[in-house]
C-alpha cells in the first residue's frame, strides 16, 4: 500500500521534496492539486468540497487503503478524506491545518475570502515580493520561498481565491466529521506557526484521539524546515501500525 502526500497552498508537490529525500520506503507519492501545477478538470471550481471529492476518486483508483498524509491544506483535504472514506486511509498524518469552529482565520486568508481585496492582491503579487514574505513572516528557506513563489501562476491565483472563498466556515462544517477517522492518526505541528497557532494543532489531535501531538520547533512549513523530523515521524507512524 502507498503512501500519499498532498500539499497545502501556495504549494506544489514540490513541497514534500526533502521529506521524501529522508524516507526509507520508495512506495510514496505526492500529488498536485487542480490548479497548482496541474491542470484543473472542466467545471472545476476549486471549492474546498471539490477538492475532497477530487481526492477520494483517486483514491478510490488505487483500490487499496494509503497511508495518507497532508501539510496545510493537504492536512485538512486529507482528515476531512478520512471521516467521509475510512476504508481508504490504513493511517493518516497530517500538520499544520487546523480544523478547528474557533479557528479564526489569519490576515491574509481573510484578505482572500473578501472579493475585492483579495482580487488586488493577487492582481499585484510579484514573486521577489511574495518570496520574501514567506522568508520573513514563516521562515520559509530562501531557495524554497523562491521556488514556491515563482510556480504561483495565474490558475493558482485563481485556486487560491475560490478555495478560501468557499471555505469561511470550514471548521464549524467539518470538525464534527473528526469523530468519524477510524484510522491511527498522527498530528505534527511547527509549534510557531503564527497562522495555523499550536493550540489548533492541540485540539485537532484530541479530536483525532493520538496520545500525543508532535510539536517541532519551527514555522508553519514543517515540511520545508525539519524535513528530516517530519519523515522520522511518519515512519515511526507506518512502522508501528504495520501489522493494522
């Protein structure tokens, strides 16, 4: 069985790059979303529903149950994944998306969600701009915040707007489905993240039921920044469920 890892926004696969380079299994793959890197099928609006839809027929393609893991949104794509389809998660693993009905959005989702502003800003992103912002408010690495920055096309501005327009009320909608994940769950979290706050990842996990929420020292992009940590987290996670 594989293991699936989804990224967030404003993500490509690209994102799992270095975890990946720290994982001992080679049965792992990272998918891109529509719309980020990859093209969006006919009539896809990139609402947060779409996107689970989306995922669960790929899913459904591999026809065995995934270790399925996600950062950001991927995190909040992939539990919501697990409470509609538990026969398709063996685990799951997931930081840094809260869901969460006291989650109150940060700055720039809220800049997003509203039509003009948000419209402005993509209007006027610019990839040294935006790099550096990821550098100086989430301690992005340098090279990373470049990369990423310099994928955000045109569809991903796009993406990116209908999403979070779509997704004002997500964690009152789809926290309750938490109590469905039958699968082992593992929660890891940049414990200073200051979007995503640890107390979110705190009460995802005991929403979740794991003993323990992994807290790494480090900004929201775990994933970029203690690449290493998190894949010794996730085989740690596979390895003790193995025989499930």
């Amino acid at each position: 069985m594989p293991a699936i890892l989804i990224h967030g926004v404003p993500d490509t696969h690209h994102v799992w790059d270095d975890v990946r380079r720290n994982l001992s299994r080679t049965d792992v793959e990272a998918w891109d979303l529509p719309g980020f890197a990859a093209p969006r099928p006919d009539g896809f609006a990139s609402t947060k529903e779409e996107y689970v839809v989306w995922l669960i027929d790929r899913l459904e393609r591999i026809g065995e149950p995934v270790d399925l893991v996600g950062h950001d949104w991927g995190c909040i794509f992939t539990a919501r994944v697990a409470s509609l389809r538990p026969d398709l998660v063996r685990t799951w693993a997931g930081g840094n998306g809260p869901i969460s009905a006291e989650y109150a959005w940060h700055p720039l989702a809220r800049t997003w969600q509203d039509q003009a502003a948000g419209d402005r800003f993509m209007e006027l992103l610019e990839a040294d701009s935006f790099a550096a912002d990821l550098v100086r408010g989430f301690d992005v690495p340098a090279r990373a915040a470049e990369e990423m920055a310099g994928r955000v096309d045109d569809v991903m501005k796009d993406s990116v707007l209908r999403l979070y327009r779509s997704a004002v009320t997500m964690g009152k909608e789809w926290e309750p489905g938490l109590a469905d994940v039958a699968a082992p769950c593992l929660v890891f979290w940049g414990a200073r993240d200051p979007a995503c706050q640890l107390e979110f990842g705190e009460r995802l996990g005991a929403s979740l039921r794991v003993t323990r929420v992994a807290r790494l020292d480090c900004n929201h992009w775990t994933v970029l920044e203690r690449p290493a940590e998190v894949a010794s987290l996730l085989e740690a996670h596979w390895a003790a469920h193995r025989d499930d």
